[in-house]
C-alpha cells in the first residue's frame, strides 16, 4: 500500500482517532481533524489529499457536504466519502454536494476500509483521476 494522504474529519473525537489509526495502520497518511473549519485550513496548505472522509453534521461554519464542495475547489479529482447517524436526512441535504458514498454510522472499520479502497481504487464511479 502506497502512503496516499487522505483527510479524516469527525466531530467525534474517539471515531476521528480509532480511524485515523486504523488508516496508518494500512499504511496511509492520515491527517485527522476535529471539524469542517479545521479541514478547510488543513486543505489551504495545498497537501495533495487523495480522498476525504467526512461527516456530514459538523461544529462550526462547514458541514461536511460544504467542506466537500471547497475540497473540490482545491483538488477537483478527489473522491468523497460521507459518514453520518442521519442517512435519510443526509440523502436530501446532499443537493448540490459533490457525489461521494455515504456510510451510516456506526460503521464497521471493516467496510470503510472497503470503501476507502474502492474510493481510490482508478476507474470506480466517483471521480477519482490524480
């Protein structure tokens, strides 16, 4: 496994650290932070982030489908992927929001692994060119 950079941002600070380690663990780079206004600022040092992983319901100015929107401003090929406890809630809100999965939490470490590879795996549905 390359050490790809990807962006891991939860609200829950006990989720955001079980799967940031659970990512180095596999051998990626991750980069946790604790909102959307944090993100954004992660994101404005122009690191080549590969994917972001997002909640939807976040502190502050940015929920997670407004940080993937700015994301896309700096790096317009990178897939999104969304966790959320508000699934259905999180369908209608997602208008306008750049496609991403969305995972219901809670989920298992397993099937977001599954999903993180799939999100950076070359030719999936997402748009995901480097």
């Amino acid at each position: 496994m390359s050490r790809l950079p990807i962006l891991v941002v939860d609200d829950n600070e006990a989720l955001l650290n079980e799967l940031t380690e659970a990512l180095r663990g596999e051998g990626y780079l991750a980069q946790p932070a604790i909102s959307g206004d944090i993100a954004l600022v992660i994101l404005q040092q122009r690191i080549p982030f590969r994917l972001l992983v997002t909640d939807v319901v976040l502190p502050g100015v940015l929920d997670g489908f407004t940080l993937a929107r700015r994301a896309k401003l700096f790096f317009p090929n990178i897939p999104i992927i969304y966790t959320t406890g508000h699934p259905d809630v999180a369908h209608i809100r997602a208008r306008g929001a750049p496609y991403g999965e969305i995972l219901p939490k809670p989920y298992r470490m397993a099937a977001m692994l599954r999903a993180i590879s799939a999100a950076l795996r070359p030719n999936t549905a997402t748009d995901t060119g480097t």
